[in-house]
C-alpha cells in the first residue's frame, strides 16, 4: 500500500522520538531519509550516511541543492555543524565497529522474530543487498520504518518472511502508519495503535500474533 | 615533471572488450561521466563492471548496462536503474551481490595489496557466494577475496599534473578506494593544476595511484534531484 506524504510524516516524526540527544543514527532509503527533519538541532544528533558523510543536515530549500552532496538515497541535504566526508570503506567502519547507535532501515517484510527481507522480489523487482545487511547485524538498534502493508493490501509483518532474507533476527521494533511494535523474545509486543486505526484494523492486518502490551497506547 | 594530463579518448584507449571495469560514484554523484560517455562512444563492450551501483537508466554508469555493454556486474544496489533488474531476470546480465560495506572494503583490500578480507558469515553473503570458511580467534569468517580491476575511472574536484586528487563532499564515496584498485587508474578532473599548488595535506589519493587524469566534459550533478 503506498503511504500518503502525511502518514510517512507521521512515521518519522514518531522514528523520532526513539533518537536521544548526542546519538549517532543512520537513515536508510525511503521514509527514514525524512527522520532528521523531525529533531531540534541543538540535540546534536550525528545523522550517519553511507556514502560518505558524518553530520547530515535537514533537506535544503529548493534551489539551494548542491550537485555534490546527497545522502545515500540520493536525495540532496544540507550538513549539520561538525560534519564530516570519508569514503564508503570508512563508512562501513564507523558501522561495523559498533559506532551507530541506531538505524532506521525500510523493508519489504519483517519476521516475528525479526528477520529483514528489504532486497528483492523474485521475478519482479530487484532493488540489490545495500548496506542494509550490515547496518542491521551492527547496528546497536534496528528500526524499521514502512508501510504496514503491501500493494496487495496484504501484511508486510509475518511468522516467515516469504521472501529473501537481508538479514536474520535484527528488527529490534517496527513503526508503520497504524502502529508500533516491539521485537522480544517472546515475539511482537504492540505497544502503539496509530490514528485512526482500531486495534482489530492492526492485529487483523498483522500476519503474526501480536502480544498486546499491557501499556498499549491508543495515538491521536 | 611529466604531466600525466591527456585527453579523454587517448585516456580511454586503456578500455577494451572484455575488461573488468571499476567504476567510482555512488547513486550518480561522483561518477566519472565523461570517461562513460568515451567509452558508449567507442563501442566497448562485454565487460565486467565493478562500482557500488547501477545508476540510473540511461544516465551515468547506467548507461553502460542500459546500452547491455556489461556482461557481469559486481554491486550492491541495482534499484535505481530497472534496466539492470530486467536483463538480470533474461538472463542477459549476471550480476554478483555484495553488502555494501563488504564491497567497499574488498575494493580497498585489492587497491593496499591484500588477498582477501575475513567478514562475518550471515551479513549478507549467500553461500553460493561464500568462497571459503575459516576460523580465526575462536569465531568462523568466510574470506572474501579482494577485487582489483584492469582499469579504474573516477570522478574528483581537483588534481595536479602528478594525479594528487582531491574530492568534493559526498562526490568521494567509493573514488578514493577505486583509484587505488585499478592496474590502470583515469581520473577525470574539474580543476587540474601544476604539481605544487595543491595543499599536500589536503590530497586524498596520492597520484602514485593515478596513471591519468583527464579534464572532464562537465555533467555532473544532472540528475541528482
């Protein structure tokens, strides 16, 4: 199901809420390039990019673009005080030797137990492994921002992912635009139901069982 | 001093049929665009194309494998040119998935004179793929061989005659890694100057790396947004 710009909005704007002041977070491709326009600036938060850059900024005012300076996805940004450009191998240095604190990462379907397919649909699209498989086995946190459904209308949150795994037991909690759910070892805890789903439209459009959490938020 | 400044059909005499082919940029910034362009021109082709993606549709390092120049391909990401998964799904086009990281770093291996590199098994890396397994300080790592290529194109802001470069922001990405991993290295240049006047403490690649440097046609940045 594709999302209206309000409802990947409103994902980000929560994804947010899970970064604390002085973090270093990566943002993926898709609904997590619009995270950072949701935190004050004097938080100091360090936006990582993959292609080379430690400091990205809020997206620039149209017409002020530089043809040199995109994040990963190749949407053009601005750079926060601090910042700094190195090459992808120093990139994927910074990640693999534990120094990013969260990523929000997109995908095409999520695991009860967390397992990311975010590479490929066979016979239909193929979009390539990215950096998601080592942002995700590295990453202190993995947060997937998405959609809670498919073209289909169908779940995206499954017992098995069908398709191709990017990554085993990573997902540490899912935001979509009806809700947010945390990945335990007990299984998929809801913890959010997002305006103006019901709790029956989540736990209905979810193809895993879902633990109700006993502080289970019903979000305006 | 010899000046290793030349023009980008000369510079692109070096690329024949057949080649395994490094390409730097990273989603269409920091590709050397107008060595691509050469290269369409010259009709060279059945290539291995090595490079963090496959650009975009015709445009960029995309070109080269919309115009079906490339046999194999070695990436990370093909999204972004629907070119790329086509041909994969007809079979017209192999291509070989690496996590990005891995990519990189496998790119760097070949470039400092390293065999391989060890990264952790289940990041990514399907067992077909996986070459080999061992164990090393109690924990298993398959060993990811290194990539080098005959020739390595990339894009930087500023040279001097010797191939000192230096890069532009987010334009580096994989450049410096594939300057260094090629047996023939073409850079192409915005602003190339007498060997002197760049601040050593600012050059990226040392030009022991680089064997030419072209002046580039411009282009860059078209189709970034």
């Amino acid at each position: 199901m594709g999302l209206l710009i309000d409802q990947r909005n409103m994902i980000a704007r929560r994804a947010a809420r899970e970064i604390l002041p002085g973090m270093t977070v990566n943002l993926g491709i898709g609904i997590p390039e619009m995270v950072a326009d949701f935190l004050p600036s004097e938080w100091n938060v360090m936006f990582h990019s993959v292609n080379g850059i430690l400091g990205v900024g809020p997206f620039p005012v149209q017409g002020e673009e530089n043809a040199h300076l995109s994040n990963a996805g190749g949407t053009p940004v601005t750079l926060h005080s601090g910042a700094s450009f190195f090459d992808s191998s120093v990139a994927y240095g910074m990640v693999r030797s534990g120094r990013v604190d969260v990523a929000f990462l997109g995908a095409l379907q999520v695991s009860q137990r967390g397992d990311l397919a975010n590479w490929i649909v066979p016979g239909k699209r193929v979009y390539g492994i990215g950096g998601g498989p080592e942002l995700a086995r590295y990453a202190k946190k993995v947060i997937v921002l998405m959609s809670h459904l498919n073209e289909m209308n169908e779940p995206k949150i499954l017992r098995e992912c069908e398709l191709p795994l990017s990554a085993k037991s990573c997902v540490d909690m899912i935001i979509t635009e009806r809700a947010v759910i945390e990945v335990t070892k007990q299984g998929l805890c809801l913890t959010e139901v997002m305006y103006p789903y019901s709790l029956e439209e989540v736990v209905t459009k979810t193809g895993a069982p879902l633990i109700i959490s006993e502080y289970l938020q019903m979000v305006d | 001093m010899v000046s290793k400044l030349i023009s980008i059909e000369e510079a692109v005499d070096q690329v024949r049929d057949g080649i395994r082919l490094m390409v730097g940029g990273f989603g269409g910034i920091g590709t050397p665009v107008s060595l691509i362009d050469m290269i369409l021109q010259k009709g060279i082709q059945d290539l291995t194309l090595i490079g963090n993606d496959a650009g975009f549709a015709d445009q960029g390092v995309g070109k080269l494998i919309s115009h079906e120049r490339v046999k194999r391909l070695l990436t990370t990401h093909i999204g972004s040119n629907p070119d790329a998964g086509r041909q994969m799904m007809e079979g017209k086009l192999e291509v070989l998935f690496y996590p990005q990281g891995i990519l990189a770093e496998k790119i760097r291996a070949g470039g400092v004179g390293l065999p391989a590199i060890l990264v952790e098994p289940d990041v990514g890396i399907g067992p077909s793929q996986q070459e080999q397994l061992v164990r090393y300080a109690g924990k298993n790592y398959v060993i990811e061989p290194a990539l080098t290529a005959d020739v390595g194109i990339v894009y930087a802001k500023q040279a001097d005659t010797y191939g000192n470069l230096i890069y532009e922001k987010a334009a580096r990405n994989i450049n410096p890694l594939v300057a260094m991993a090629g047996k023939i290295t073409i850079a192409e240049v915005e602003e190339i100057l007498p060997a002197g006047e760049l601040n050593p403490e600012h050059i990226v690649t040392p030009g022991i790396f680089v064997n030419y440097i072209v002046r580039t046609s411009g282009g860059m940045g078209e189709w970034g947004f």
